[in-house]
C-alpha cells in the first residue's frame, strides 16, 4: 500500500535525509520525500498498520530535522 503525506521540509539536502531515514523502518518497503512539492510518499510492507510506522517514521526524520512536520491525517 502507498500513502502520499504532507511534510515540512526546509531544503533538498534534508528532504534526502529524511527519505534516508524513513527508508530504514520497519514496516516501510520505501519512502520518497519530495522537497518541491512539499510531500513524502511511503509504500508500506504488506500487513502493516499505516498508522503505526508513520510515528516511528516521524521520530526518525525529526532526528534528521526537530521541526520536521508530517500530516499523518
């Protein structure tokens, strides 16, 4: 499954960053950020709850950047 978010992002460099970090959670099969248009766009491992990984995903890019915003509604 493919979800699109909204995402607060302040440069490309950190877009890339967040992908990176994104695409290394469990229960993601890949993530996409991007900068230009403002959106991240995650495919999800079979079985796994949207809801959950994307607040392990949030953690994960607010390591890269703290004020880092996704819409997760």
């Amino acid at each position: 499954m493919k979800k699109t978010y909204a995402i607060e992002v302040d440069c490309a460099n950190c877009a890339n960053l967040m992908e990176t970090a994104a695409g290394k959670v469990d229960g993601v099969k890949n993530a996409t950020v991007n900068f230009m248009t403002q959106k991240m766009i995650v495919e999800f491992e079979e079985g796994e709850e949207p809801g959950v990984v994307m607040k392990a995903v949030l953690k994960a890019c607010k390591k890269v950047e703290p004020d880092c915003e996704i819409a997760l509604s």
